[in-house]
C-alpha cells in the first residue's frame, strides 16, 4: 500500500508537509526576503505510547478505564494525539505588553479512533481524523489600548484539570467573534450539527438524509465574562450566556401541512474564584447553572449540547444541569507536588407531565457523574520524577447499569523520565512507563460500562477488575 492509495493517511501528509515548509522558510529566509522570518510561533501538544493488559492479552491501546464516559477519572489510558499549532505574528513581535498586534492562529489536530497512529501503513484501513479546530485571526492595542477583537474559529474557553482532561466553567470552543477590553469578555458563537433529526435539522421529506428542501438552523450563544482581580494574585470569574434557537418552518408539499422545528433558548450563569496560594500553588473553585438548551452538564460536555430529551413540542423547557469543580495544586518545595481536583455534573431531563391533550410526557429523569482524584509527583531528582494517582468515580443514569450507580476505584503508578529536567508537574517532555488497576463496583462490572471493560469481557462475562500497562511520551512545547 502507497501513502497516497489512503486517503486519510495522504492528508495527514499534506499537513506535516505543509508545517515542514514553513518551519523551514521561518528559520532560513532572511529578514529581509520573508515576512516569516521572526513571526512564526510554532507550538505543539502530542503524546504516543503503547499499552497491554497483562490479564487477557487484548489490544487496549486508548481504551478508558473510566465510567464516566470522559477522561474525568484519569487520562492515562488515553489514545495517541497530536495537536500542533501555527501562530503568525502580522505586526512585528514587541515585548511591550501595551503594542499594537495582529495574530494569525491555525490548530489542525490528528488522531486515530482505533489502531497504531502514525507509521505509514499502521492503521492497516482504520479511519485517521484530521480536524481543524483553530482558524481565527486576533488584534489588540490598536483602536484602544486594552481592547482585543477577535473573529473565526477558536478555543474559546479558560482553565482546565490536566490530569482529567476537562476544560471546565467556560468552554465555548466554536466559531464566532469577539471583543475584550480590559476584564470584561463578549462573544458570539455559532453551534451547528449535522444529519437529520435533533435541535439543528428537520427531515421534511423523512427519507432519512439532510437533501436541499430539509431545514437546518443554527443555534447563537451570547457570552459576557468579566474577571476581578484582587491583591496577591486572586481574582473572581463571572459568566453568563444566551442560547437561542429560532423556529425554523417550512410548508411540506405532500399534504400542505406545516413542519418544522419550534423556537427554543436557554441561559447559563456561573462564577470561579482563583486563590494564588504562591510557589506556583493554586485552587480554583467554580459553580456553573444552565437552562433549557442550554443545560449540557455531563462529563466533557459544554452547554450547547442540552441534557435528556424535548417534550412533545421539541424544546427543551425541563432541562437544566449543574457542574461544580474544585482543582487545586501545591507545591511542597521542590521536593514533591500534589494535583487534585472534584467534578460532579448533575442533570434534569424532561419530568413526567401531561401536554395540552392529556398525553403523558416522556419520563426522562435525572442523571448524575462525578469523579474525585490526585496526582502526587516526586522529584527524585530533575530528570527522574515518580508519579502516583488515584481516582474515584461513578456515573448514575438510564441506560448506563440499568440506572444503577457505577463506579470504578483506578491506582496508578508511573516512574517518569523528564529529559529537558525540572521540578515541577509542568516540566516535558515525559517518558512514562505505568500500570494501572481499576476495581468496579457490581452495577459497572455487570454493565461493562467502561470502553476497557467493553473490549477485555468474554462474551459479555463481568469484569471487575482491570490490568493496564502503560508506556507513553507526552509533551509540549
């Protein structure tokens, strides 16, 4: 097999081709010769590793231990990913904070839904995913000093919990455009999906498939975010959003009825508070309400995507989820680091009411996950680190353990090699050998409600515990 004869594998190379050739432009074109030259900023997050379970033999490469249907829970048996970014600098760079700039981002991603990543012929046919996620061109300092505007598609969102891979509070990656001016945030974002049916698109015809005469719409989100800061490094996070859906109708030409999708909206509000505990030590604390359409609280979930099911009338009045989070990390000197954190995600679905005719609604319920963990590194010298986590989680919800509570207990251990050296969680790149054990209670053993779970039973024989083992180089830079 050609690298060209597979599709996916021929993109994956026009794209390292094309950052190859301008790392090279950017580093041997005079000054002079190219606008590149000096202007390029080329970052990168990757990992890659390889895994096995040392019980059944079974290929568990990037197969989660988890219940939550997250990395919330821990991230470890993630699958491979790389994740580089272009940024060019339109003005000339300044270290001067308060000179004019213009910035162009691009951010394509790649990872593999099953098999080896990244040798030639590894995927033997299994799909490859490009997507690009950033493409977005950003000025500041140049009407106002302070004010930033920004348009096209772009990471949209604020802190994360590493080691659960969530970016949580105000994740609103998306298309759109906005302006920031000093601590206060506003955008406008547009969310839309594909195929037939859900809050986005309407089969006029039902034949299954989105042709010319069916509806599709967009949903808008609103966003205003404003951040207080205080003395010693503290600040106060507020957050509010819009979402509106219009109603988007069309007369079918088979019998002259009319259909189509019923205006919805939702609303969300929350607040975060970062305390500054110094020696790079924090804890961030955050509580996040959303309505209607607007009510995605489930884990790696943003508020776009609404919780249960509409009523009767498609619109999504019952909904509503919570998110609350607590991350923190301290630094015991330089001797010893520990990251933990606490999630839990809380959802109403459409309760159980009568409509207009008297027909009963749809009983949906509630739906829970939470995960609570820590990371503890060692430093047992720059370069040789000792990792250890722990992590607990659970999940309630139909369709997942018979609605039963699932949990899962993970440990891990991972001596880590850091090349580049540092005392710190942040020091990479990582070469990292661990082993991982899961104990799940009854309802996810019987359930098989992780992925691992999923690939490891025989014929649909319980698993209560799990054996992963693990090597993998993660970094950035």
């Amino acid at each position: 097999m050609t690298l060209d004869s597979t599709p996916t594998l021929s993109r994956l190379w026009r794209v390292c081709l094309m950052l190859c050739v301008i790392a090279l432009a950017a580093g041997s074109t005079p000054a002079n010769a190219s606008l590149l030259y000096d202007r390029l900023e080329i970052s990168m997050y990757g990992r890659m590793g390889v895994a096995w379970d040392p019980s059944s033999g079974r290929y568990i490469q990037g197969q989660r231990m988890n219940v939550t249907g997250s990395a919330i829970g821990g991230r470890l048996e993630e699958g491979d990913y790389l994740e580089p970014a272009i940024k060019l600098h339109l003005l000339a760079p300044s270290t001067d904070t308060s000179a004019p700039y213009v910035d162009f981002v691009i951010t394509p991603s790649m990872y593999t839904q099953n098999g080896l990543f990244a040798g030639a012929i590894s995927n033997n046919g299994d799909p490859l995913v490009i997507a690009l996620f950033q493409a977005y061109v950003e000025a500041g300092n140049i009407l106002l000093p302070n004010l930033r505007v920004w348009g096209g598609a772009r990471f949209y969102r604020g802190t994360d919990v590493h080691i659960a891979d969530i970016f949580y509070f105000n994740n609103l990656a998306g298309q759109g455009g906005g302006v920031m001016y000093g601590p206060l945030d506003l955008a406008i974002i547009m969310q839309t999906a594909v195929g037939p049916g859900g809050q986005y698109n309407f089969d006029v015809n039902g034949n299954g498939r989105l042709d010319a005469g069916d509806i599709r719409r967009q949903r808008t989100v609103f966003v205003a975010q404003y951040v207080h800061k205080l003395e010693a490094g503290h600040s106060f996070h507020g957050l509010a959003e819009l979402h509106l859906l219009p109603a988007a109708k069309v007369t079918r030409q088979s019998d002259g009825e009319v259909v189509g999708l019923n205006a919805d909206m939702g609303w969300v509000l929350g607040a975060k508070a970062h305390f500054d505990l110094g020696n790079g030590s924090f804890n961030d604390m955050s509580i996040r309400y959303g309505s209607r359409a607007a009510s995605g609280a489930r884990g790696g979930a943003q508020t776009y995507y609404s919780f249960g099911q509409a009523n009767t009338e498609g619109v999504y009045d019952d909904s509503a989820g919570i998110q609350a989070v607590d991350h923190f990390l301290y630094n015991f000197g330089n001797a010893f680091s520990l990251n933990a954190y606490a999630i839990l995600h809380w959802g109403q679905g459409l309760r159980n009411r009568t409509d207009a005719e008297g027909a009963p609604g749809t009983i949906v319920g509630n739906a829970m996950d939470f995960g609570v963990g820590a990371r503890g590194e060692y430093y047992f010298t720059d370069h040789l680190h000792l990792i250890g986590e722990a992590h607990y989680q659970g999940v309630k919800q139909v369709g997942i353990a018979n609605g039963e509570l699932a949990t899962a207990l993970k440990l891990t251990i991972a001596p880590t090699f850091v090349p580049l050296g540092g005392r710190t969680m942040w020091a990479r790149p990582h070469f990292r050998l661990f082993y991982t054990a899961a104990f799940y209670n009854d309802a996810a053993a019987i359930g098989l409600v992780s992925p691992y779970q999923q690939v490891v039973s025989d014929n649909g024989r319980p698993v209560k515990v799990g054996h992963y083992l693990g090597t993998r180089v993660e970094w950035w830079f």
